[in-house]
C-alpha cells in the first residue's frame, strides 16, 4: 500500500497565496489543476503527478521557489 503522505507530494503543492500573484489565472489555464486557498496566507494547487511536475517547473521559472 503506498505512503499517503508520498502520494500528497506528487499531487499537490502548498505555497504562501502572495507567491502567486499574477500566475494564478495563468496556471489554471494552462495546467489541468486546481488552486484553493486553505487561508489567506496559504494556497494549493492540486492536480495529476504529472501536471503537478509540470506546475512545478513552470513556478521555478517564474522565479517561486517552493517550501
């Protein structure tokens, strides 16, 4: 039976709302995922392993660094 945990990383990230600002529209459109915030300070983008790599890349070149 796999990890729960493990699969949570390999399907969502969380990240501070503000590292967002200005890709949020941008990553829902072009990415199958969905961003929520969980309060205002912090949001996750849930999504398929694959577009979750995606998401990440996309982030790094955008210059968000993730926890």
């Amino acid at each position: 039976m796999p990890d729960p945990a493990r699969l949570r990383d390999s399907t969502e990230i969380v990240l501070p709302c503000g590292s967002l600002d200005g890709l949020r529209d941008e990553l829902e459109a072009e990415f199958t995922v969905s961003v929520f915030s969980r309060s205002e300070a912090q949001c996750r983008i849930v999504g398929s392993p694959v577009e979750i790599k995606a998401v990440n890349d996309y982030l790094a070149r955008h210059g968000v660094s993730l926890p």
